[in-house]
C-alpha cells in the first residue's frame, strides 16, 4: 500500500513538496490542482494522475504533460479504495 496525495491547487505546493520525499507516492490532481506542475514527480518515477471531468471542465486537456495519466471517477475510487490517502485539498 503506498500513499496517494489528492492535490487541490490551494494547498498544491504543499503537496507536492511532501510527495517528492516519499519514495513509493501516487499523486491525484483534483479540481484546480490540474493547473499545477508535477513534472518533478513524475521524473522522480512518481505516478500522477488527473480526474478527467476537472480536466475537461477547466480546458486544460492536451495540455498535460504526457506523463500524467488522466483517469475518471471510477479509477480515482479504486486508487482511494487500494491507497492510504493524503489529503491536501
């Protein structure tokens, strides 16, 4: 079980700050945390998601680097479901 960081853009720096030191973290961009940068995540071997409806909703899709994987609601469950959560939204 890793960690899975729901990441809003209100306490996204924070956020992602804390993901990048832990070794096994999963991070989802939710509502505006769409907009942030998590390249340096994903570089690290992070895996970093997006939900597809807040991705959509704020015409940002295309616009992510291809190392994010943008996935629905249903994915984003299961991801809650098999993870410890860390909330920074």
């Amino acid at each position: 079980m890793s960690n899975l960081y729901l990441v809003d853009k209100v306490y996204g720096a924070n956020g992602l700050k804390v993901a990048e030191f832990d070794s096994d973290t999963q991070v989802v961009l939710i509502q505006d945390g769409v907009y942030l940068d998590a390249r340096a995540l994903t570089a690290k071997g992070a895996k970093v998601y997006a939900v597809a409806p807040d991705v959509d909703k704020r015409g940002v899709a295309g616009k992510l680097p291809a190392s994010v994987q943008v996935i629905g609601y249903d994915q984003l469950v299961d991801l809650i479901v098999a993870n410890k959560v860390v909330n920074f939204a």
